[in-house]
C-alpha cells in the first residue's frame, strides 16, 4: 500500500477493519474483516496514510489514532 515493492507475505503486516469498523494490526492473520498488507517500515505506513492508500483499502477514513497505533507496534516489532 505505501511503498509499492513485492514482498512476502510472512514479512508483511496485516492491517484490519472490523466489523466494528475499528482499525488493527493483525497479529494472527486470521481476524475477520477486511485486510490490507504493509512492509514492516513506519515510512511505509506514512507514505500510504499521506496518499490514501489506506482509506482506499478499507473504503473508510482512517482515524489518526490507528495510524499512531499501527507506527508503535511497527517500531516494537522493529527492535
């Protein structure tokens, strides 16, 4: 969504909407609702919330407060 670069797919994070319509890293892969994949880099995840990538996928805006989320598991899985 960010970058536009090919991965695979166990490299990459899961983002998901829920049926409650909140925004959240997917940690099994499994959570019911629709997804969307990353690379596991925070300037990734800035490049597609600044061009609507994101909202795109999930056919919602998307709250500041997911993308801050999303950036402080990012920058923990990271270390």
């Amino acid at each position: 969504m960010g970058c536009g670069e090919t991965f695979d797919k166990r490299s990459l994070i899961r983002i998901v909407r829920n049926s409650e319509g909140l925004i959240m890293v997917d940690e099994t892969g499994r959570m019911n609702g629709r997804g969307a994949y990353i690379c596991p880099s925070v300037s990734c995840l800035e490049t597609a919330f600044k061009k609507h990538g994101l909202e795109r996928a999930f056919k919602t805006p998307v709250p500041k407060e997911a993308l801050d989320s999303i950036s402080e598991y990012i920058k923990a899985r990271a270390t």
